[in-house]
C-alpha cells in the first residue's frame, strides 16, 4: 500500500497521526518505537518517513526483559519541527482543535492503529455487539477537544470511557463500523485485523479475551 505524500496537505496529516500514535517526542523531532511482534508495520512507516523526507530512515532493534524492540526516528526537516512544537508547547504535550485540524484520513487511520482498540461482545457464544475504542489516555479535557473534532469535522459521534488514571474514547456497534469503514483503505494488509468488523476464529489468535464474554484486539 502507498500512501499519498504528494501534498503538503498530505504529509503534515500523516505525520501529525504519528505523532499522536506512537510517536514520542525527542528534542525537536520524534522517533517511534514498538514491539518486535509489529516490525512488518513499523516497515511500513518507515518507508512512508523516507518519501516525506527524501532520506533514509534507518530501523534499530535490541532486546529487553518484554521482548525485542524496534525503533526508528526519521531526517528532522521543517515541517516535522513545526508540528513537534505545536503539539509540545513548553515542552508538554497538549491536544488544541489547531494540531487537530492538520489530521487527514491518512493520519487518522495511523493514529487509530497505534492507538485504537475494538472488542466483540457474545451472548451465548453470539456476537452481539461491536465496541471500538481509541485509547488516547488523556485528561477528560483532552478527550473532549477530540471528541469535537471528530464530530464537527468528520461528523464521528465518539463517547468518553474512564479508565483508573485517565480517560480514552468509544464508539458503539453502528457509529465503529462507520468509521472502521472510513479508515479502512489507509489499513495496509498486516494490520488489516484492527478493522475487521466481523468476529473470526483467526482472531482468537490476534489477542486474548478480556473476560469470559468479550474478546478484544489491540
């Protein structure tokens, strides 16, 4: 899957997706680090950050006590340090409708990979329910300036669900299915288990059950 970087447009929404995904904030660039398990998709990232910068980005692994990790952090051009100081003002990051607003549905979708859920819920080894969640973890502020976002620009009705510490945001049935559709053609195929919207039995493989009648992915 290519994604279009031909516009500035373009480039600043999926970088803007990054870096409220798993991208963390070094200095006045970013890098991404994941699990050796999600290399085919870190892959896939890094060739997007090699065309919107036109330099190699290279891919450093090592081994810790939870397994191997990966990480890669892309050339710093312009655009990449404006985005950085205008998520991290003062050095803390924060949510403003301005940040929010360079989003495409090409950096939604990587935003939503990084940071999104759903669960399947069963009666009687039914489905009968879809919950998606975008597990952002922010003050109940943050959440709301998303939650707006969503629906005035995307028109995506989102909810707030509370966590021990923070706060992260859900969707029901109709309105997850909406938007697995929406991100859907942004999904490249190893990651393609996060918008399925249907239970399969090759996604017991994906990840455990949460509890005796809820089966959920990450």
């Amino acid at each position: 899957m290519d994604y279009d970087v031909s516009s500035k447009v373009e480039r600043r929404g999926i970088l803007a997706g990054m870096l409220l995904g798993k991208g963390y904030r070094n200095q006045n660039n970013f890098y991404i680090q994941d699990a050796g398990d999600r290399e085919e998709y870190l892959k896939f990232k890094k060739d997007i950050l090699e065309k919107i910068t036109s330099k190699p980005v290279s891919l450093q692994r090592w081994n810790s006590k939870n397994g191997q990790q990966l990480r890669i952090e892309p050339k710093l051009i312009p655009i990449i340090r404006v985005l950085v100081k205008k998520l991290y003002p003062g050095g803390t990051p924060k949510i403003t409708p301005e940040f929010l607003e360079f989003l495409t549905p090409q950096g939604i979708a990587i935003w939503f990979m990084d940071k999104g859920s759903r669960s399947f819920k069963k009666n009687q080894g039914q489905v009968h329910a879809l919950e998606i969640y975008l597990n952002t973890h922010l003050t109940k502020e943050c959440n709301e300036v998303i939650i707006t976002y969503f629906s005035q620009k995307w028109g995506f009705k989102w909810g707030l669900s509370k966590t021990k510490t923070a706060y992260r945001l859900r969707m029901g049935t109709k309105e997850g299915k909406r938007f697995l559709t929406f991100v859907r053609p942004y999904v490249p195929e190893t990651m393609l288990y996060k918008v399925e919207t249907e239970s399969a039995q090759s996604e017991s493989q994906q990840a455990p059950p949460t509890s005796s009648n809820t089966k959920a992915t990450t």
